[in-house]
C-alpha cells in the first residue's frame, strides 16, 4: 500500500488478514482472544494519559515521541477492533453510524422536536 492509495475499511480488514495468515495466526483470532487483546490495547493507551492532567493531556501530541506512542496504540487499538468486526461479520461503520442515530433518539438536542417537555 502506498500513500496514494485510499485507505478503507475493507482494505485495511484485507491487510489484517493476510498479514494473519502470512504467520498462521488465523487459529488464535477467536473472539475471546481479539476483545482481549483489543482491552490490553486500550489499556495501554489509557496508560499514556493515566497521570497527565487535562492540560497535558490535550498537548500530548506536541512532543515527538509520545505523540509516535499514542499513534501506535491507537493504531493497536483499530487493528484489533477491526479483526474482531472481521470475525463476526460486523460492519464497524454501519454499527457506528445505527450507534449515532440511537444516541440521538436517546439524548435529543434540547429544545429539538425529540426533546421531552419539561415536567411541571
């Protein structure tokens, strides 16, 4: 893949894949093992921001090597949620975008027809 080629869901899945199956790795991406990976993951993104304040946290990309640091876990982080959508035939962007629209209905604009009129 080179930097002109448009990136995509499904192509990325195919790199996944094969890069998998490259290694025989397939027999260990069960989902039991893809969510735990995909935990450990996040965790270790999460631990990059653990005792930063807010401030800090929001500069964090300012310094060149924690910056290369988040990119990759955040890359770990979709690499294995994208494997485990692979896996059971989940459609991230379709779930995403059904997720959005039921946050809607359940948290509507205040003020939007959806919005419950306040009680007396």
């Amino acid at each position: 893949m080179t930097d002109e080629d448009p990136l995509d869901v499904p192509a990325l899945q195919r790199r996944l894949a094969e890069f998998a199956a490259a290694r025989n790795w397939q027999p260990y991406h069960t989902p039991k093992n893809l969510v735990a990976a995909l935990s450990v993951e996040a965790s270790e993104l999460v631990e990059i921001f653990q005792w930063l304040t807010p401030e800090q946290s929001a500069r964090v990309m300012d310094d060149p090597g924690t910056a290369h640091r988040v990119r990759d876990e955040i890359a770990d982080v979709l690499a294995y949620l994208l494997q485990l959508c692979e896996v059971l035939g989940v459609d991230p962007l379709a779930a995403l975008s059904a997720k959005i629209d039921r946050n809607g209905r359940r948290f509507p604009v205040p003020g939007s027809d959806l919005a419950e009129p306040p009680t007396p």
